[in-house]
C-alpha cells in the first residue's frame, strides 16, 4: 500500500453503516482489553478496547461503472461492485495497536462474453474522535471475469497502526469512571459522562479504520441519490 497521506473527508463519521463490532463506535466499548475496566455503577464492569471499529462509509462501499461512462441510464450499467465480509484482527499488546482487516469485494458485470480484469481503487482512512483523519492509504483490488462468468470475487485488505498511548484514556479519567459510588455521595446522582472533560477524552482515545471504494464525485453522488 501507499504511504499515508491526509485527505478529502469521504469517511466522514456521519455517514457510517457498516460497523465491525456495531458496539465499536459507543463512548465505552467492550472487548477483552483489561487496562480501561471501568466500574462505575458499583457493580456492572464495561471493558474499552484500544483497538479502533472498522467501518464502511455509507454510499462508499458500492461502485457502479456505466459505458459510456456519462451516463447514468440502466442499460448503460457496466459492472457493479460492493465490499463485504469484512474480517478483523487487533493486536494491542505492544506500544503500538495494530489493526489488519481483509475483505472480499463481489462484482457484477453485464456481459458474459470474453475473460475480464477488473481493477477497482479503494481507501482505508483512519479517524480519531470521529471527526479528525489521521492519514489515508489508497490500493487497488483486482477482480477478474472468466470467459462466460456474469459474477466474481476479490478479496483485498488494509491495515492501521496506532500508538497505544493515543487510545487509551488519561489517568484522570479512567479514576473518574471506575470510582464506585455510594447513594449517600453528593454526585451518586450524576453521571460521569455528563462532564464535557470527560467525554471529550472518550473521543479523543477513540479511533476508526473507514474502508470504502475511491469514488469520483459523480459517483458518490449517484450512490447517495439511487
């Protein structure tokens, strides 16, 4: 893959659908990571992972292909193409969190006649607190076409490096929410997450891997109006 570079905002956080795991993107997360156990009802454990959601962009994980290229008429529909079962593997165990995701892109095209090599762009964008994109890489994915096959498969991947100590929360805040609290305390009442400093240091520790395919604006366009 290329070297990382910033960007466009394509993986802009509103526009998530895809999610691996769809709890990834909650201000606590749960996982099997023991350093952010937070108690903070008196009783009820909630782990934070380190290890950034993986998500696709909402209109960025399809691509529709028409000949002539103009055109958006259905007979002018070339290929298609989406990206699916997106596979996920962390390890946060050193300084630096390391995040690889493979996954398969299913393609469609309209004629059947003649071998076919189809090369699609995609990007994989990582964000921090869901507003801040740290860098992008961009690659390609290669699907190829036998003589007479209609559908095929690619599978193509990405990857994210993250240090540890961007993603795990401040001291402060980790006393705040793992602090038990008893009915007679003047806060038992109020919730830590309630405080402004507080949940600004959750997003600021919470990083997504964005997968999706390179789209030009006309494309993306066509995606958020079929």
């Amino acid at each position: 893959m290329n070297a990382p570079l910033i960007i466009d905002p394509l993986g802009h956080p509103r526009l998530i659908r895809r999610l691996l795991p769809a709890f990834a993107l909650l201000p606590i997360l749960a996982s099997c990571a023991k350093e952010d156990d937070f108690d903070v009802s008196g009783g009820l454990n909630v782990v934070r992972s380190t290890c950034p959601a993986v998500a696709v962009p909402a209109y960025t994980g399809d691509i529709s292909l028409f000949s002539p290229e103009q055109s958006r008429d259905a007979r002018a529909l070339d290929a298609t193409a989406t990206i699916t079962n997106l596979r996920t593997s962390c390890d946060q165990t050193g300084d630096i969190v390391h995040t690889q995701v493979t996954f398969d892109v299913v393609a469609r095209r309209s004629s059947p006649h003649g071998a076919r090599d189809l090369v699609l762009p995609y990007f994989a964008t990582v964000m921090r607190a869901g507003t801040t994109i740290m860098s992008k890489q961009q690659s390609q994915v290669l699907i190829h076409f036998a003589d007479g096959q209609i559908r095929a498969t690619g599978t193509a991947g990405a990857g994210a490096d993250v240090q540890k100590s961007l993603a795990t929360l401040p001291a402060v805040a980790q006393q705040r929410l793992r602090r038990k609290r008893k009915a007679t305390d003047a806060d038992a009442s109020i919730d830590p997450l309630a405080d402004p400093k507080i949940k600004a240091a959750i997003a600021q520790a919470n990083f997504e891997l964005l997968i999706g395919f390179q789209l030009t604006d006309d494309q993306l366009a066509y995606n958020a109006t079929r």
